[in-house]
C-alpha cells in the first residue's frame, strides 16, 4: 500500500494504492476472475463523492482503477515521481490489462514501488452496514499506544488516539508499525479486547509510509521575512524560496513565528503546485541575537535612541548616555529537528525519534 503525491488533483482522501502479487499457471482464468472481480467489487465504487475534511479543494466523483502487469515490475524513478509531481495516464507504463480510470494511476505506482524501504500497517474492516461512532476496546488501545515499535498511533499533544480513522470509512482502525509481528501482535490484541466491534477481517500491508520516499536533501536559507496570514499559517520567505507552516503543525508554527530576519533553517518538504515549500521538518542552524538598548542605570527603565549618532535618553528621567545595544540569547531550540503533531504530519514523513523530540522542549 502506497501512499502518493498528496497534492494529485483527481486523489481520494487517503491517497493511497494498493498492489497485490499473484501467482497463477493460468492467465486466462486468473483474468476472467479479475474481470468479474472489478465489476462486481470495485467499479460500483465509480462515482460516490467523498466527503473531505478539506472542503476548499475541488472535488471529484471517485474514478477507480485497476491494472494488471503479467510479470513483477519495479522502477524507483518512477514511482518517486508519483509521490512528487503529477503523473497523467498517458505516460503510464502500458499494463497487460486495464481496467477503469484515474485510479490506474495510483496502481501502476503501486506495482513499481522498488519497496526499498518499507512500514507495515495492520487494517480491520468493520462489518457490512454498520456506521456511527467506532467502538474500540479502550485498554487494548492503551496498550497498543504503549507498544514499542508503533508509530503515529496517537497524538499526546490531543491526547488522542490515531488509531481509527475521522469521518465515513470502512475502515475500523489501522496500526502502524516498523515490523510485521508488531503489527499482527497489535492487531490481535486490539481485535480480542471486549469492547472492541466485530470486524469482517483484518490484513497487514507493507507500505511506503513514514519513510521519507517523498523528500530531497534538506534546503538551507537565510530567513528574509516571516508573515502569519489569515487561518493562522506562517509563511517564511528566503531569497529563493517561500515556506509554509501550517497552523495545524503545533510546535512547529509557533517555532516559526519566532523567526526573524536573518536567522539560518534548514527545511524538507514537498513543493506544492503553487510552489511554495510545505515544511515536513525544520532545523535551526544559527539565530540572529536579539538586540535592545540597555536599562537606564538610575531608574532601570529602557532607554531610546534619540535619533541617529545621538544617542540614547531614558525617557522617564531623561539620563542620557551613549549610543549602544545589548545582545541577548534567544530562547529556542538550535541544531534539532521540528516536525509537525502527528495528527497534521504527511502519512509519508517519518517521525523523528522520541528520545530527539524530548531534547526540543518548546
Ligand atoms: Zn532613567
């Protein structure tokens, strides 16, 4: 299961593919299967409109896809494309056989993951019809938020579990994990907690999340300008390029409000279609001191230029002196990575270490 390029104008909301390898001495048969297979399983699916939490995109009816390649295909080019840019139908590689529309897209790049580094996630479906709120047993999932191994299973920033998914899904949960027995062992456990609903089965995937497939080397910059705009989002400008920080990110928005003209970061993300720099990460490597005038030394107030070569007045008692400046540390974390929550992190950003998080402090 792979998770794609997350602006892709046509994506559904997971953005995810999913490639299955099969093993048969007869095509033929194997193909009347997968015809039957995608009219009655996957082309009823054409067309429902999903619901998003991201209401100011444009939406599409969902347009399903399937293809089938007769020998196992793998092409890191490829498939680093499509979690980068945008990928038509016309340049796919041509399948044996095809099926459907846009989602043939996310499949052919399925097939050609080189799966060079891989999670895993553990999936229960709930059963047939049933809708409302998902009923998890809530000490298997305390012990599963406990579980070494695991990761974006919970949000302590929320203090909530990650672990089923928001909104309309068939999905009951999913947990992610760095190795397969972990995420059978947490599935187990989860599924056998009393309170938790029937499922209608339950199945591991190796994914490509939370390996930074999608990233390049990190990009170095001189701060230029920081402005917050409108919904609470910071933008930093440096002299070639325009970072976002989105309100949702948490620490990391805060950390970049701070930022001022200057300052040296170090930033990974994804350039968005309109070419600015959404921040996965973010590294102070030097901050500019922040300068004040000194204290009046008879009444301990803050003194002011009183204009250029001047000099510096107080303004309560009018003591005078020369024209200087204090430099004073500030107070934020230099030379660690920032990434953002875990509930607004991409499902392909790999979470920096717990022992590293603790050092930020902010
Ligand atoms: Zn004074």
């Amino acid at each position: 299961m792979v998770r794609l390029w997350p602006f892709a104008v046509q994506r559904t909301r997971g953005n995810a593919a999913v490639a299955v390898e099969l093993k048969t001495d007869d095509e033929d048969t194997l193909l009347t299967f997968l015809d039957s297979y995608w009219r009655d399983v996957i082309q009823p699916l054409q067309g429902a409109i999903e619901s998003s939490e991201h209401s100011s995109r444009q939406q599409y009816p969902s347009d399903p896809g399937m293809v089938w390649f007769r020998e196992t295909v793998s092409d890191a080019d490829f498939y680093r494309r499509g979690l980068r840019e945008e990928i038509q139908l016309e340049e796919l590689p041509p399948a044996h056989k095809s099926w459907g529309g846009i989602g043939r897209i996310g499949a052919t790049l399925a097939i050609h993951w080189p799966c060079e580094s891989k999670t895993y996630e553990a999936i229960a479906w709930r059963m047939p019809h049933v809708a409302g709120q998902r009923q998890l047993d809530e000490k298997a999932t305390l012990d599963i938020d406990q579980l070494e191994g695991t990761f974006l299973c919970r949000d302590d920033r929320l203090q909530s579990s990650l672990l089923a998914p928001r909104g309309n899904s068939p999905v009951l949960f999913g947990i992610r994990t760095w190795e397969e027995k972990i995420a059978r062992h947490a599935a187990q456990t989860l599924i056998e907690g009393k309170m938790t609903e029937p499922v209608s089965g339950w199945m591991i995937f190796e994914t490509n999340q939370a390996t930074n497939d999608h990233l390049d080397e990190p990009i170095e910059c001189i701060v230029e300008h920081i402005e917050t705009i409108k919904g609470g989002h910071t933008i930093i400008k440096s002299e070639t390029h325009q970072f976002v920080a989105f309100r949702e990110s948490g620490n990391l928005a805060l950390l970049c409000q701070q930022l001022k003209s200057g300052d040296v970061i170090e930033c990974l993300g994804l350039i968005a279609p309109d070419q600015s720099i959404h921040i996965e990460f973010m590294r102070i490597k030097h901050l500019q001191p922040q300068r004040h005038r000194p204290l009046c030394p008879v009444c301990n107030k803050s003194m002011a230029s009183m204009g250029a070569n001047q000099g510096i007045r107080c303004k309560k008692c009018g003591h005078k002196s020369e024209d200087n400046w204090e430099e004073r540390e500030r107070n934020l974390p230099q030379h660690v990575w920032i990434q953002p929550s875990p509930s607004s992190r991409r499902h392909l950003a790999k979470p920096i270490s717990v022992d590293e998080t603790r050092q930020n402090n902010i």
